[in-house]
C-alpha cells in the first residue's frame, strides 16, 4: 500500500518534476540556489534503472529549458549499482554527457557504508572524464573519511561535508553527536583550507555558526564556500544567510519514491514528526 503523499509534502517537492518546479524558482527568487533529486535508491532490475537514467536525462533537459539555477544530485544505486558496476556506470556517463553538453554539474550523493568506495572510485573515474561537472559527499561521521578527505583532495574533487544519514556500527562509524559534531569541524577546516569551494551541508546551528565564525577569523570570503541545506527544513535560516550574502543550496528531492528518504528524515529529528503532523492540518 501506498502513503498518501500529503505525509511526506514537508520534505518532498513534488511526485514530479513539474509540481518542484514553483518550489525551485520561489528558491531562486530568494537567491538560493538548489540541487534537485528525483527520490529512489537500490534499484533491482535494469527495466527501473534504464527508466530512471532517462528521467535524469529529462531532467537536465527540464532544468535548461525552464532557466532554474539548479544542479542535480543522484544516487548511484538509482543507475543500477546493486546490479553491475560497469552497467551502472555506462547510465551515469550517458547523465554527464548531457551535463557537460549543456554546462550542469552531477553530485553523486552518499549512501550507506557498503557504497562508500565504490562511489569513491566511480566519483574519481567520473571526474578525471568529466572535470567541473561532477563532485560527491563525504560523512563525518564515518572513521575512514580521515583518508578518504586527502584522497579526494589530491584529485582536486568537489566535495559535499555533511554528518551522515545511515545507521552504521561502531566500527564503521563514530555513534555520539558531539564527537560527529567535533569531526565535522575537523573536516570543515580542512576542506576549507585546501578546496577551493566545499560545500557544508548541516542544519545544526552549532555547525553553522562555527562556519560562519571560522571563515570570518580566517579571512575565508563569503564566496569560497557554499551553505547547504535540505527542503522544508531552516528555510528561515536559509533566507537569513542569502540576505547576508552566503552562497546557500537547497536540496529539493521529488518523486514517487519517497519512502526511505522520508523515514531518515523522521528518525534523525523527533520534532520532524511534528512537522509532518502539522503539515497535515495546513492546506
Ligand atoms: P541534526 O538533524 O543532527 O540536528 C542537530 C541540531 O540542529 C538539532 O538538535 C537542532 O538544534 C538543529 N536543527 C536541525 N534541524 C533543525 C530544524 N529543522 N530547525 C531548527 N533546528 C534544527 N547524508 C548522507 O548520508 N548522504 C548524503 O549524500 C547527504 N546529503 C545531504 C545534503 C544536504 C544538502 C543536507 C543538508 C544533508 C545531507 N545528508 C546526507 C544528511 C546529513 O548527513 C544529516 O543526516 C542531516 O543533515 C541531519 O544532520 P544535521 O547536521 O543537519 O542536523
């Protein structure tokens, strides 16, 4: 059975493309730029993939067309990582031709640990192919982001900080906030030291504020980084910060396939479960 989608109209655009669009172009007004995500991951079988490569396609398609300051952000699993390596990257360069074609940019999002190096590789690949148009995302919350930071830094990758959004063992992951919170900061240094334009994607005021403060002692201009936050969450926040100047992205998913986003969103914040359920009372 499927949810009504009124559950899920706080954090998701759309079911499509066309009912995201006024969300990105009110953004847009604002000043806030946006990375759209067609919602979906862990794709099965070929018929899905192949669909959903072709939905991407019209998608960068949509984005010129319709002049949206707009990239997008995909999973790799969505191409078809779970059913060959070689196949899903054949879909992901299909996406990059039409990206470099027409100027876009391709952030390959971060999934659970058993994806981390094989979208490392595949991010590194892509990248010496298709420089300027495609970059990834690194947890803090994981032990080998330590090296993985250096790694990705020495090919000169674009790079997405954020704390993490799957459930990991100890042994993969750091578990208590403040120490997730102390790596963030860690990394958030260092990328900012030696990246030309990282992108910090965190709602936790703490975070935000450290960024702020920390560029502004260091001398770090406004538009060397870029602020990053998901739909339906700190919009205030977000505003504030574009007003003042910050590079701000908002990172609007849409789709039918809702589901799991939805639930990671609900279980790493009890006041969103609130939301939602006021979201139900508004028209
Ligand atoms: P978190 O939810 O940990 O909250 C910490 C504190 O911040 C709260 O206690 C509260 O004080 C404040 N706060 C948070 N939300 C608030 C709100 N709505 N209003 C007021 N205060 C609030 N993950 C991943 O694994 N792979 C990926 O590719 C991505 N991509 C990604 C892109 C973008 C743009 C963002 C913002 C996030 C991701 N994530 C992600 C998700 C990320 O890893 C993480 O799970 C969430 O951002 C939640 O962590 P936060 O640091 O945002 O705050």
């Amino acid at each position: 059975m499927r949810l009504p989608f009124a559950l899920a109209k706080r954090f998701v655009a759309g079911e499509t493309f066309k009912a995201a669009i006024p969300k990105v172009q009110e953004l847009n007004q604002k000043g806030i730029k946006v990375s759209l995500d067609l919602l979906g991951e862990n794709v099965k079988d070929r018929k899905t993939a192949d669909a959903t490569t072709v939905e991407y396609v019209d998608l960068l398609k949509g984005i010129k067309d319709m002049g949206l300051d707009s990239n997008i952000s995909i999973k790799l699993t969505m191409l078809g990582l779970d059913i060959d390596e070689k196949y899903c990257i054949d879909n992901l360069n299909t996406l990059l031709d039409v990206a470099k074609e027409n100027g876009q940019f391709i952030r390959l999002d971060m999934e659970g640990s058993p994806y981390t190096q094989r979208t490392i590789d595949i991010l590194k690949q892509a990248h010496a192919e298709y420089p300027g148009h495609v970059g990834t995302v690194i947890q803090a919350m994981m032990h080998r982001t330590k090296n993985d930071i250096p790694d990705l830094v020495s090919v000169g990758a674009d790079v997405r900080l954020c704390k993490g959004a799957y459930k990991e063992p100890s042994n993969i992951a750091i578990q208590n906030m403040p120490d997730i919170r102390q790596a963030f900061k860690g990394y958030a240094k260092q990328l900012l030291g030696v990246t030309p334009y990282p992108r910090m994607a965190t709602h936790d005021d703490e975070l935000i504020q450290f960024v702020l403060d920390y560029t502004k002692e260091n001398g770090i201009a406004k538009d060397r980084f870029e602020m990053q936050m998901l739909y339906g969450l700190r919009q205030n926040t977000c505003e504030e910060l574009a007003a003042n100047g910050y590079n701000v992205r908002v990172y609007v998913p849409y789709g039918t396939m809702w589901m799991p986003y939805f639930t990671r969103r609900l279980r790493e914040r009890k006041e969103n479960v609130w939301f939602v359920v006021s979201t139900l009372f508004k028209k």
